[in-house]
C-alpha cells in the first residue's frame, strides 16, 4: 500500500476436514504480521481467493468462495477492519477480480458455455451478470482478467477445453477484449490444443 504494508489473502485448510479458513494478514514484513481469519468455511480448492489494493485510499478488495452454501464471497478492509461478506454470486465457478475507475470491485467467472461479468450495481453492494462467449458457445477456463481504467477497457484470457489428455482438459489459449462490456475482440493466442489448465 502507500506506506509500504504488505497484505495477503491465503487459503488455510483444516487437518481432516474439508473445508479451510480464508485468513488475511498485513504489516510491514512478513516476519511481522497482524492475521485476521475472514472465513472459516472456506471452499477447500480456493480457485477464487483474490486480493487487490485500491492505490487511491488503501482500502483492500479480498475474494473467495465459501462453502455450505457455495458462493463467492467480497469483503473490503479499510484500516484492518473488514466489511460485512458481500455474496456475488452463487456456486463454485472460477473467478478473477479487478478494481473500476471507481475503486468498485468487477469479476470474471465461468458459466455453462460462456464467462459472465459481475459488474456493481450503483444503488447496493450487489453485482449484476452479464454473460458474454467471444468464441462461441464452449466451456471455458478463465485465465485472467484485467481492467484498464485509462481507457475502460476490459481484457481476459482464457482457455477452451478443446481437448483432453489422459483425462485432464487441454486447451487453446485465447485473448479478448472489450470497451463496453457487450461487443468483444477475439483473437487466438495458441492454437496448439497442448495447453494444460493449471498452466496459465
């Protein structure tokens, strides 16, 4: 942050169960850090604990997905006070976080045949989805998801699962963007169908 405080967000799983505790933790090195548990019914996989700092008033955006029931979870921590859970949105599917030109929290996740945008309604702390497919109705894996508040534009990469190999998805690599969250540019990265999922 401005004055040069670390803060992390890491997934804590609990010996001989199936669930782990989502814990933050911030200070000036990492030999001394203050933790605070967020979550103690974390999702296991954690495949959506994201952290991001707002650079204009240091206030920190955290996301993960808990379970029982599953959906995934936004929470601000301004001054190492963590807000109320926010849900955006129910299930398990992969997500990626970034901050707006407003400091307002944005996501990326995965749904049945396409990826879905999670933009903040004005009036509450909820998000509305909107789902959009830049090359055409197939699974999708999520890569990453960056937002340039410059220009307002939005970029993700993502994988197609065009194949498998010994029972793992194999994909294609594939990058896209948009200036308003409906009419995307699509172009492929790699084309090599050799790409595994946890490689990007």
């Amino acid at each position: 942050d401005s004055v040069g405080n670390l803060h992390l967000l890491y997934a804590k799983p609990v010996p001989g169960e199936d669930r782990c505790e989502i814990v933050y933790a911030t200070g000036p090195s990492p030999t001394n850090l203050v933790k605070t548990v967020l979550e103690t019914n974390g999702s296991l996989a954690s495949i959506s604990a994201g952290i991001l700092v707002n650079k204009t008033n240091d206030v920190v955006h955290v996301c993960y997905h808990k379970d029982s029931p599953a959906y995934l979870v936004h929470q601000t921590i301004d001054a190492g006070i963590p807000s109320e859970q926010q849900q955006v949105d129910g299930r398990g599917w992969h997500s990626k976080m970034q901050l707006d030109s407003n400091g307002n929290a944005l996501f990326v996740r995965e749904s049945v045949n396409s990826l879905r945008l999670f933009i903040p309604n004005d009036a509450s702390p909820t998000w509305f989805g909107i789902n959009f497919s830049p090359s055409g109705s197939h699974a999708y894996r999520i890569a990453d998801f960056v937002y340039d508040r410059t220009r307002g534009r939005l970029h993700v990469t993502y994988g197609d699962n065009a194949s498998t190999f010994k029972g793992s998805p194999m994909h294609n690599l594939h990058y896209a963007f948009s200036d308003n969250s409906t009419d995307w540019e699509h172009s492929v990265v790699d084309s090599s169908t050799t790409l595994w999922e946890l490689e990007f």
